[in-house]
C-alpha cells in the first residue's frame, strides 16, 4: 500500500479463528499496521479492566470486531461493549461483522446485540452466509435488508460480498453500489481491502464504490 498505512485495532487474537481476527490478519498482508486486542488463547480468560482502550484505538482508523463476540463469555462480552464506547470517544470508526455462529442458533442473540450498538457503528458487514438468516429476523426482503438498515440504524456504510460471484453490494448514504470484483478473492480479503481502502478514498459515493473493488497488490 502506498502512502501512511491504515492503522487497525482488531477485537481478536493472532491465529483467532474467529471472523475478526481473520479479517485483521489478512490486513497486516495487504500492508496495514494492526494492534490485536486480545493476546490469550481463551477468550474467558483475560481481565479486560487492564485494556488501555485510549492508548489502542486513540491512533487507529478502524476498531474491527464480530457480531459473535458477546457469545464468547462474560470477559468477551464486557470487552465487546467497552471496545465499541471508547472508539466512539476516541475517533476510531468501528467496522462490525456479522456471521453465522459456529452455534448457529445463537446467531438471533448476536444479531440483536449488534441492534443494541447499531448507532455505535460506522461500517455494518453482513457476510453472505448470514444475510438470508438475518433478513429472516428483520422479516425484511434480502435484496432490501442493507439499505433498510442503513436508514434505520443510521449506519453510514452496510455492505456484504458474494466470494462465488464476486460481487459486492454497498449500501451508503448516497444510494447503492453493487461491484464486480476482479480476481478470486475471499471474503476476508475483500473487507481487509475495502477497509484499507476507504480512509484514502473517501465516504463520497464513486470513492466507496472504488474502495469496493479492494485492489490491492
């Protein structure tokens, strides 16, 4: 990447097999410096009192975490919360991903604790596993679910990408995009991409759409 390096806290740990981790894994590879928050191997099993959370996020352009994060504990749950209020009073726009749970029934209680945040939130992706079963919760259409919560969670950006077809579709303050992206490119590569991208780019709707087709070298 070229020019200062997009600078990325992640709610995860190196090697996480968690959405989060791997997403801010596959940013380090495309240049960008990257703080992982939590560095035990147990989720339930840190103090997340001892988070300096002004020193990690008061220098990042992305606070990046998962919508399954409550579901990991007590710890998890709190540091979840936490990590989202002190990017709000530090500047660090947040970037939330929702995916299915690897307990797939729980998926309704992470959905409804991103809904308790939604306004907290700067970037809402909805992978594409999970857009058919979310729709479901909202009783919203999919092909309408990004652009619904956008305008009722006011969320600037909500988007997903189809890794088979690739193709992505952003939902933004000024309409909709939907990007044909070049290359076989997984789903988190395309959101460390797009989340690389965006802060050069801009939030302006042909900038987003540019910052959609993640391509990076």
């Amino acid at each position: 990447m070229e020019g200062m390096p997009i600078r990325i806290a992640g709610l995860g740990r190196i090697g996480g097999s968690d959405v989060a981790s791997s997403v801010t894994e596959e940013a380090i590879r495309i240049g960008a410096e990257v703080d992982f928050i939590i560095e035990s191997d147990q989720y339930d099993e840190f103090d997340q009192g001892l988070i300096d959370w002004r020193t990690i996020l008061g220098n990042k352009h992305w606070l990046v975490l998962s919508s399954d994060g409550p579901l990991f504990g007590d710890s998890m749950k709190s540091a979840w919360g936490s990590s989202l209020t002190f990017a709000e009073l530090e500047g660090c726009k947040s970037a939330m991903i929702v995916g299915v749970p690897s307990e797939a029934d729980r998926l309704e209680e992470a959905w409804g604790s991103v809904i308790d945040r939604i306004r907290q939130v700067n970037l809402l992706f909805i992978s594409n596993e999970a857009l058919e079963e979310v729709s479901k919760i909202e009783e919203i259409p999919p092909n309408l679910l990004l652009g619904e919560i956008r305008d009722r969670g006011a969320v600037p950006i909500v988007c997903t990408f189809d890794p088979i077809e690739g193709v992505a579709e952003v939902s933004h303050s000024m309409g909709r995009d939907v990007v044909e992206v070049e290359g076989d490119m997984g789903t988190e590569r395309w959101l460390a991409g797009f989340l690389c991208a965006l802060p050069a780019s801009g939030y302006g709707a042909s900038a987003v759409a540019i910052a959609a087709r993640s391509l990076f070298e």
